[in-house]
C-alpha cells in the first residue's frame, strides 16, 4: 500500500519551497491542467508516500484546528538541532503545539497555508547482537542520537588499524573516515535504513580550514582537492568529525560526492582521492608532482590533528 496525503493549495510554488528547503522533501513529479487542476508531489524517491497539493479555479476552504499535525520524525538530537538552524536561517518562528507532547519531543512550525508542522525526534535503539553493537550496550550507549552524541566528542586521530571499527571505541578516538564508517557499520548492523556514507571531494583551502595556516598558499596552490567523509541522514549531510564540524560550510566547495560501504574507507578511499588528485594535477597544470602535492596535503592533515 502506499500513502498519499492530498491537500488543496493557492500557491504551489511556496508549498514547494517550503517542503524542500525546510523540511527537505523532493520534488518527485506533478502535472498541470488536469481537468482545471495543477498539482505537485513531495517526498523522497522510492517511498511508500508522499504528499500532493494541487492548485485550481477555486479556492481552497479548509480549516484544521491546533492538533491537525503533518508530523516529521528524525532519529538524531543533531538532526534536530540542524532544522531548528534552518528556520532560523530563513526567520521562520517556532510555534508553541497545543498538545505538550510535540514542545517536549520536538520543534512545530507553519507552512505558507498556515497549517502546522512538527518536526519530532523518535529515537531508534539498538536490537542487534553483533559484537559491536554489545560494545556499545557496555558503555551504556542504547540508541543511535546517544551515539552520534559520543562520537562526535571524541578527540579526533588515527586508528591503529583502519579496518577495525571497533577501535574508535577501544582507542577513544577517530578521524573523518573512521568515525562516519563505524557509525554506518552500526547502523548497517541495526538495520537502520536512513544512513548513507559519503565521501566528498572538496576545495580545502586556507578560509574553509583555517587550522592548516598559510600551508597551500605558501606552496603556491590556490588550493588542494580533499576527500572527507562524512553521513547524510535522509536528506541533511551530517558531520561528526568534531564538535564544531559542519560539512555544510564547505557545501559551495564540494566538487563531487560519491556514496561507499564502511570497509571502503581503507584502500578505496585513499585511491580514489589519489586519483582524482592525478587528474586534477594533470587537467590544471599544476607545476608540481603528484609526490609534491600529496606531502603538502599531509602536512595539512598533521596541523588537523594538532
């Protein structure tokens, strides 16, 4: 079966916007003078539902009272706390909901129709017995927020052994590659289905990434192309590398993204950056060997962890 939420609109263009820049569904298709009627459908691809509003002669004549909800679950406080940035951002108000339940668990606001919206965190706990997921359970950590909370907090550093997911726990630490891999390692043995993992190239200079200094500039590059990992939880790209990470800042200097599987963090990772980095050396003309470029990007790297 699949589900679909109709609803009659004056303005399909705002609807849009709203939908998609701050609730983050997708525009999946639509149709226009279909006896006197246009319409839209929002949601994301291969869902089982989705939302359609459709525009016409007449007017729209519906009313709602405080507790007619369109309700939004996302599985993370971070994820929560980066849409209530985007209404912010774009000065939407948060409203107070009737029902205490949404203040508690949750953010409400309105849509161009004035119809409200919640967007709720739902917590999804953890039923595998794999090894790692009992590792978790033994430090106490149950559910997938508590534990993007805990690897977000840790220092940042190489593993010994990049193949050993576990040892961001046991060795307390991690990098971009390391952290976002066990994290789709647990959500892959949890089968949570939401959690992709990206690597992104990106323009790494000296603005987006002020702790590697004057490094590039002093080598004569503009800047470097770099490979960072990092989550896309449904549809917002999530960073965890750090406390103060935020992919987001560096989302007008990625220069490409491809979705890997967690073992692929190791060897695949490092030769697809270094090959792309060949082909960008080559297609520029940058005066340099790849040799060169690849120790400059290290030395970046090392002012990263210091």
């Amino acid at each position: 079966m699949t589900f679909r939420y109709a609803r009659h609109t004056t303005d399909l263009k705002k609807i849009e916007q709203f939908y998609t820049e701050v609730i983050g569904l997708e525009n999946i298709g639509g149709f226009e003078n279909h006896s006197t009627y246009n319409g839209l459908f929002l949601g994301h691809p291969n869902a089982d539902w989705h939302l359609e509003f459709t525009t016409s002669l007449e007017k729209p004549k519906s009313s709602f009272d405080e507790d007619d909800l369109l309700v939004f679950y996302v599985h993370s406080e971070i994820e929560l706390e980066k849409s209530k940035k985007i209404m912010q951002q774009k000065h939407i108000a948060l409203e107070i909901p009737k029902n205490p339940y949404w203040s508690e668990n949750g953010i409400m606001i309105a849509d161009p129709d004035h119809f409200k919206v919640v967007i709720a965190l739902k917590h999804l706990n953890f039923t595998s017995k794999d090894d790692l997921t009992i590792l978790l359970k033994d430090k106490d950590i149950h559910n997938w927020s508590d534990l993007i909370e805990f690897t977000r907090n840790l220092p940042y550093g190489r593993n010994s052994n990049r193949y050993d997911f576990s040892l961001v726990i046991k060795e307390n630490k991690g990098t971009c590659s390391s952290k976002h891999a066990f994290l789709k390692k647990v959500a892959d043995l949890n089968d949570f289905k939401h959690v992709k993992l990206i690597v992104g190239l990106y323009r790494m200079t000296h603005t987006n990434t002020p702790k590697i200094g004057k490094t590039i500039i002093n080598e004569g590059l503009e800047y470097i192309p770099e490979a960072h990992c990092y989550l896309k939880l449904g549809h917002q790209r999530i960073d965890i590398t750090s406390t103060h990470s935020d992919i987001n800042t560096l989302s007008d200097a990625i220069l490409l993204e491809i979705e890997i599987e967690p073992e692929q963090v190791a060897d695949f990772k490092v030769d697809f950056h270094k090959n792309y980095l060949r082909n960008w050396i080559r297609e520029n003309q940058i005066p340099m060997s790849f040799e060169t470029v690849w120790e400059i990007r290290e030395q970046c790297i090392k002012e990263l962890e210091g």
